[in-house]
C-alpha cells in the first residue's frame, strides 16, 4: 500500500475502497441543572441525572 500523503480520504488497504472508516452521530444534550461542588464530590458525578443507585447484590436475587 502507498502513503501518498491524502489523510482525508485514505485507503484501508482494500482496493476500490477510499472513504471514511467510521462516522459517530452525538446528539447534543441540553444543560441541567448541577450539584454544587460538596454533593457532586460525595456522588461522584456533577450531573443528577446520572446519580443512579448502585446496587450490587441486590441485582443478583
């Protein structure tokens, strides 16, 4: 394979193959409301709505 130096639209090593390997699509999440600094840090997250219980054991009954 030869390195021409096109790095927006290399080849993958597959003949007739040029493109794009892999595209993500992120939707933008809207901004909500925080912890403040002392609870995010006991929670471990600034976000509540990804405070969510840990329970452990208590999944395996």
């Amino acid at each position: 394979m030869e390195n021409n130096g096109n790095v927006t639209n290399p080849s993958f090593g597959c003949e007739g193959t040029e493109g794009v390997l892999a595209m993500a699509k992120v939707p933008i999440q809207p901004w909500c409301p925080v912890y403040d600094s002392a609870t995010a840090f006991s929670r471990g997250t600034l976000f509540p709505a990804l405070d969510l219980p840990y329970i452990g054991r208590e999944a395996a009954k």
